[in-house]
C-alpha cells in the first residue's frame, strides 16, 4: 500500500491518496481543500502514478475534510463513502452536491486492487466519525491525532463516545502507523507512551 499525503486548506487538512502496488488502484480520503487550484497537485501526481481512483473516503462529514467531494467525483466519476452517522453533513451542505453513495458501517471493508482497509467507527469528535485499518496503519480522522484527540465540543461531539473509540484504537499494535486527519503521522506505540489521552495521563475527559 502506497501513501501520498497532500496538506490542503486552511485548517491544514491531511488528503491522502492510497494507492494498491500491484494494480494502482486507489483511494482519495479526505479531500478538504479550500481552493480549487490545490486540486491539481493531486490530479496530477494521481495522473503521473497512472492510478485508478476506486472511491473517494471521508473519515467524517466536517467541512475540512469533505470539501472538494464533489470535485472529486466530478473528476473520477467514482462512489463517495462515508459513514450514515455524518452522511448529513455532505448532503446540508451546498445544493447541487452529490449525496454520498455507500454507507460505511463498522467492519464493513473499502477494497482496492489488492488492498482493503477495514472500517472501525470511531463516534466522539463525531457521531459518524470512522477510522480505516489496514495492515500496518490505521488512518484516524479527527479522532486520534500525534500527542492529542479531536473536539469533542462540537454538534454531536461525545465524551463518553470518544472515550470508547479510544479504547479501540489502543487495541491495535504498537507498530501500527497512525495516520491522522491533520498534522504528522504517527505510530501506534509511541501513542501510547506520550498521548495524554491514551495513557492515563490526562486529567480532564479521559479515564
Ligand atoms: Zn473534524
Ligand atoms: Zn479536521
């Protein structure tokens, strides 16, 4: 599994492009640009790596990370995923968007040539809010960040819900890379060490 990661908008949204070796068959998770012309970097490595974009992914429905959805499927003409939970999100915002295409539940799997990733629905930061578990990685939304969480503080946010989609993704291996939906990547174990929301440490929220 291949990973391209693209910093768009103004809150500095990781887009990822996940692409399968062996067939170049891929995923767009979330693309969250501002702009329009910050699609081309993307367009264009997605045309030079001679991929075949499958489905765009949102790992939930907040503005930042969902966009350029229609640009997207506008440009690929492929099925926009994302959980029911936060599939209002898409179809309130402008009128003359696409609804989304297919509801991803837990355990439900995003194949791509070769590849899947697993979905583990991850409530908190939002109701619909869904982390993609491959092998090795796992790509976190606004869940699970480097050294921090996503709020809790907005419509439909959920301590006590987050707290649980904490503890599920501590269960994965400590040599699990951590993908998250802003700023740097991470791995599982070192999560665990210095996440103040993972390891006991926090006094307000968790535990
Ligand atoms: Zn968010
Ligand atoms: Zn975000």
């Amino acid at each position: 599994m291949l990973i391209e990661t693209f910093t768009v908008g103004m809150l500095s949204t990781n887009c990822y492009v996940v692409n399968c070796h062996d067939t170049k068959e891929a995923l767009v998770i979330d693309p969250g640009l501002d702009f329009s012309s910050e699609a081309k970097p993307i367009f264009d490595y997605i045309d030079e790596a001679k991929l075949t974009v499958k489905f765009i992914v949102n790992t939930h429905g907040h503005s930042d990370h969902v966009k350029a959805d229609a640009l997207f499927q506008e440009k690929y003409d492929v099925p926009l995923c994302i959980h029911p939970g936060d599939a209002h999100f898409i179809e309130g915002l402008e009128k003359g968007r696409f609804p989304a295409n297919v509801m991803l539940r837990d355990g439900d799997s995003v194949k791509f040539g070769n590849e899947s990733l697993q979905v583990m629905h991850t409530p908190g930061h939002t109701p619909g809010s869904i982390s993609l578990v491959g092998e090795k990685l796992v790509f976190t939304g606004d869940t699970l960040f480097a050294g921090g969480i996503g709020r809790t503080d907005f419509p439909g946010g959920s301590d006590s819900a987050m707290r649980l989609s904490l503890q599920k993704l501590v269960r994965l291996p400590d040599y699990f890379l951590v993908y998250p939906g802003h700023g740097e990547t991470s791995m599982m174990g070192e999560e665990k060490r210095v996440n103040p929301f993972l390891n006991n440490k926090s006094e307000d929220l968790f535990f």
